[in-house]
C-alpha cells in the first residue's frame, strides 16, 4: 500500500464515545473536504505559528471561507510561548468573534501549537472540539494523538494541562519537506521509542530504512508515522489517562528531561534528549542482566544513524540528573521510576534499581 492524496491510509484511535480517526497522505492540506467531516458547526478557529502560517495557513484555508466563518490566530513561535498567556490570546480571538459552543479549533503546527490549541479547547465554553493538523514529525507521531494537552508554568514545563481528545488527526505528509533536519531527528528519536518498547520487527525495519527516512522518502515517512500513531493508538486507549502501561511511551524520557530541564529548555530539542536517554536507558537495562551487549549495540546505531547525540552533556554530574529526576510526574513516594527494556521490542517499568547503582551508573555514562 502507498499514500496518494486521493487515498488517505486511515487508522482508528479507540477511546468508546471519545474515539477518533487518523489520516495520513500527502496534500491532506489542500483538500478541504478532510476537513469538513470533523467541524462541529458553521465556526472555525484555526490556530497556528509565524512560522507556520506562511508555509500551509492559505492552503488549509482555501476551500472553506465560501460557506464557513473561519477565523486565525497566529502566535509567535517557541515552547517560550507555551503558556497561560497565549491561550488565553486564543479564548480573547474566540470571544470577541462571538463563536459559541458548537465552534471548532484547528491546530496547524508543531506539539507547541497543539498542546496549546487542545488545551484552549478543553477549556473553552467548558469543552469545544479540535481537530490536530500536525506538521512536525514529533506532532505526528506523538503529540497530535492521545489528548494530552497543556501549558508550562514558569516552576515546570506541562504542569497546567488536560485531558481532551481531538475530533480528528490529519497528517500530511507534505509537510514535512519544510522541517529543519534537526527537527526531523528529534522526531525520529520518538518513532525508534516505539520500536523500542512494543515493537522489534519495527526496529528492525528501521534500522534498514533509516538512510531513506532521513532522506524524506515520502512512503517510508509516510509507513513510519501510521506504524508508530498505530502503537501510540493502542497504548493509549490501553490507558487513557495514564493510570499504568501508558507510562511506557516515556522511555529515555525521565533521562531526557533532566538533560532538558538542566541545559534549559530549547538547548538540546526534545527528541535529541530522549535520543540520548533511550540508550542511557538500554544501558542501565544491560546492567540489570535484561539486555545483551548486542542489544545495546543496536540501540546506539540507530539512536546514530538517526542523527541524535548518544552522550550526556558533559556539563552534568550524577547530582544533576537525580535532582531534576526526583520530580518526575511518574514517580509514585520517593522512589524513582524508570522505563527499561526487559528485551528490545518489550519495555517495563521499575522502581526497584538501589540508589547506589543508579547513582554509579550516572557516574560512569559516558559524557
Ligand atoms: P514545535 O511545535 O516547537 O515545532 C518545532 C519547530 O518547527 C518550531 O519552530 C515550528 O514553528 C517549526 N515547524 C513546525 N512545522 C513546520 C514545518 N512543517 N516546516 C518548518 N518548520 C515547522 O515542537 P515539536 O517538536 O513539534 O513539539 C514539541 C512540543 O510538543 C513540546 O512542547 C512538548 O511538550 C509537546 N509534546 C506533547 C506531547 C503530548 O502528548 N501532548 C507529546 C510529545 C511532545
Ligand atoms: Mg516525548
């Protein structure tokens, strides 16, 4: 099967009443009829970035100012704007178009634009609908699907947030010919996660496609992002708010987020710590006897070839990363909770590795 703009390949996100589709093709973009079916009534906000919105804002809208009253919002770019503040630039733009509770918001960028766009929606007139049009391939296969949604607060990033589920996900593929390289890394770091924890015939196909998915092979892209929303899918409606099994999809993320937290946000992308992370995560797994040599070997080629940093900042001690680790959301008391791999293809999760070999294993990772 290949994607071609006629044909979306489609996929299901199972959560009973608040269920929803995917669809992935390029030029999703310019075909407003993908829209339509999604609309809750006659009012659209689309809401993107200064970035974005010259690239694809008119292609998205073409098609749908004849007989519907669409309106934009267009906030500065960066995770800096992922806050309080901008959100409530979207509910200011909502009211004083008088749109009711029947209106629809549209998220067209990255996770930054998302998050914020769900999060305005969940809130809005007690609850709206929203439909996710990603356009980074970190939104695509991950941020876009599952309802996560939410703003920093200036003490700790996500910390104001909801649950609310979008009517629809619309991936085009096109998209992603514009995305700086690093971004297209940073995404690639969350697409080998999904091999890595549920999936080693995936992993296996990636390691023989990676040159080509950095080389922007449309169907291999195109393969790459249905085969990790199909896995990101069925772990969230799993576990839809993260009562247990959805902690997995966090893998190289507690890690991850202490390279982010201590280098301050921006520094290092998202995606380049969880690279890093992952094979600090593989790495301790092997130290607990549940990897081979082999295994580990496989994750730092890939994490590699993907173009993602293997090493920890050299800027950061033990002490660094165990004091940014112990306020993560997942730990339950005073124990820290990690993700590993009992085998690659296979995560778990455990809280159960003694302080002091933790703390040697974070001494000795290379820097
Ligand atoms: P981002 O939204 O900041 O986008 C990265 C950069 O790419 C931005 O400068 C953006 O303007 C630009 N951009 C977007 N699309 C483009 C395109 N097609 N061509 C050129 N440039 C483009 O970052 P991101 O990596 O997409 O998302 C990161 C955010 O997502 C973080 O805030 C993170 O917390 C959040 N996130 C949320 C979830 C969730 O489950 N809700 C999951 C993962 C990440
Ligand atoms: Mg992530």
């Amino acid at each position: 099967m290949t994607a071609t703009p006629s044909s979306p390949r489609s996929l299901n996100v199972d959560l009973g009443e608040r269920s929803y589709p995917i669809h992935v093709a390029p030029g999703l973009l310019d075909d407003p009829q993908s829209l339509r079916p999604y609309l809750a009534g006659r009012q659209v906000m689309i809401v993107t970035n200064e970035t974005v919105a010259p690239l694809y804002l008119e292609r998205l809208k073409g098609g749908l100012e004849d007989d519907l009253d669409v309106r934009e919002v267009i906030l500065p770019d960066g995770e800096h704007t992922k806050t309080l503040a901008s959100v409530e630039r979207i509910w200011d733009a909502l009211l004083a178009a008088g749109f009711n509770r029947r209106c629809t918001l549209v998220a067209l960028g990255g996770g930054v634009i998302g998050d914020m766009v769900g999060y305005a929606a969940a809130c809005y007139q007690r609850g709206v609908a929203f439909i996710q049009v990603p356009t980074t391939l970190l939104s695509q296969v991950d941020s876009s699907v599952g309802g996560k949604t939410g703003v920093n607060h200036p003490r700790g990033k996500n910390m104001i947030g909801a649950f609310w589920q979008p009517r629809a996900v619309l991936i085009d593929t096109g998209t992603l010919t514009s995305l700086p390289d690093r971004e297209l890394s940073a995404g690639l770091a969350e697409v080998i996660k999904y091999g890595l924890i549920r999936d080693a015939a995936f992993l296996d196909w990636l390691e023989a496609n990676m040159g080509e998915l950095l080389d922007r092979d449309a169907d291999l892209l195109s393969e790459a992002i249905l085969r990790s929303c199909a896995i990101k899918a069925e772990v969230v409606a799993a576990d839809e708010t993260e009562q247990g099994a959805r902690a997995m999809l966090n893998l190289g993320h507690t890690f991850g987020h202490a390279i982010e937290a201590h280098q301050g946000y921006g520094k290092w992308l998202h995606g380049e710590a969880v690279g890093a992370g992952m094979l600090m995560a593989a790495m301790l797994s092997r130290q607990l006897g549940w990897l081979s040599e082999a295994d580990v070997a496989r994750v730092a080629r890939i994490i590699a070839a993907a173009g993602l940093p293997m090493a920890a900042p050299a800027s950061m001690d033990a002490d660094a990363f165990l004091e940014r680790m112990r306020l993560d959301k997942k730990n339950i008391d005073d124990r820290i909770r990690l993700v590993l791999l009992n085998a690659l293809g296979e995560a778990c999760i455990h809280d159960e590795t003694p302080p002091a070999q933790l703390r040697s294993f974070l001494d000795d990772y290379p820097r």
